[in-house]
C-alpha cells in the first residue's frame, strides 16, 4: 500500500518547547503544578493561530472541536477547583441539563464566541493556579458527589490525565485543519 504525501507543519520555537522545562525532581506540588502547566499549554499552542478555525468540526457526526476543548477544559477546571475543592457554588458555564453537550455544541465561530470562551478558560486556569500555590498542601480535600473525597494531589493528577487525553484529540483535530504536528 502506498502512503500518500501530507504535509506536515511542526510546531517548533520557544513557546513549543519551554513547555516541558519545569522540575522533574525535587518537591511533588512544583513537579505536579509544572506538568499541569506543560499540559494547558500544549492546549494553547494546538489552538494558537486560528481565530474561525477552532470551531471546526473534527468528523462527523461528532461536535469534537478546538474551541470545543478549550470550553469543556474551562467547564472541568470550574468544577474539580472552584467547586469541589473551594466549594463554591458556581453555575456551569457552557452546558446546562437541558444541554447537557453545549460546551461542544455551542462552540460557533462567532469572534464573540471564540473570545468568551478562551476568557472563561483563562479564569478558570487562573483561579485553579492561586488555588494551588495557596493550598497548605497537597491533602487538602474537597467533596464530589461522584467520588467522595478528593484531595488536591488527585484533582491535580486527574487534571493532568483529562489534559493529555484531550490534547491527544488535539492533535488529530489540528492536522486535520493545516496539518500542523508535534509534541
């Protein structure tokens, strides 16, 4: 079987690869803290460069998008810091139960849209950042109504693993916009 040519854009320069400059010994909530870090940024620099664009659809019938991403990050940054572990009482941003998908679904190209959404992702990401450098430690703990108890070490992971797993399809949906790759 022949393999067709692609054309393959690497994203390349500083801030691809600072990304990954953060401790790798030394205390456990500076190295957890950093790969977080590493992780939103990797969302940031497959999303960086388009404005319309990061409204595209993946495949059909999925609603899978960029902005879609960006939206349903700032929704589980919303919920494990703001609300389980601060316990505050916050509404949800992008979905309801009437819709329950709208932070795929309502990621429409609309400049307003994008704008909106990247604003509700950075203060999601900015809130959660002060609420781990405040923290005491790493034990602290917080109550879900589907996990029960969860400490900051494990939201702080599962956020980790939630990034990785997104920005994976990421990846797929960028290369499918301009062919642009990496890490």
């Amino acid at each position: 079987m022949e393999i067709p040519d692609r054309r393959i854009e690497l994203f390349t320069g500083d801030e691809s690869e600072q990304r990954f400059s953060g401790p790798a010994t030394g205390e456990e909530r500076g190295i957890l803290v950093a790969m977080l870090g590493a992780q939103r940024a990797t969302l940031r620099l497959k999303c960086s460069g388009l404005g319309a664009q990061l409204a595209l659809r993946s495949v059909p019938p999925s609603s899978l998008s960029l902005l879609g991403l960006v939206r349903h990050l700032a929704h589980v940054e919303r919920r494990w810091f703001r609300s389980v572990l601060a316990g505050e009482d916050v509404a949800l941003r992008f979905s309801s139960t009437a819709a329950p998908e709208g932070d795929f679904d309502g990621a429409g190209p609309e400049p307003e849209v994008v704008a909106a959404s990247w604003a509700a992702w950075e203060a999601e990401v900015a809130f959660a950042e002060a609420f781990a450098a405040q923290a005491p430690h790493l034990d602290i703990e917080g109550r879900d109504g589907w996990r029960g108890p969860v400490s900051l070490r494990w939201v702080l992971l599962h956020m980790i693993e939630e990034y990785a797993r997104h920005n994976g399809h990421a990846d797929l949906i960028r290369e499918r916009i301009d062919g642009a790759v990496g890490v």
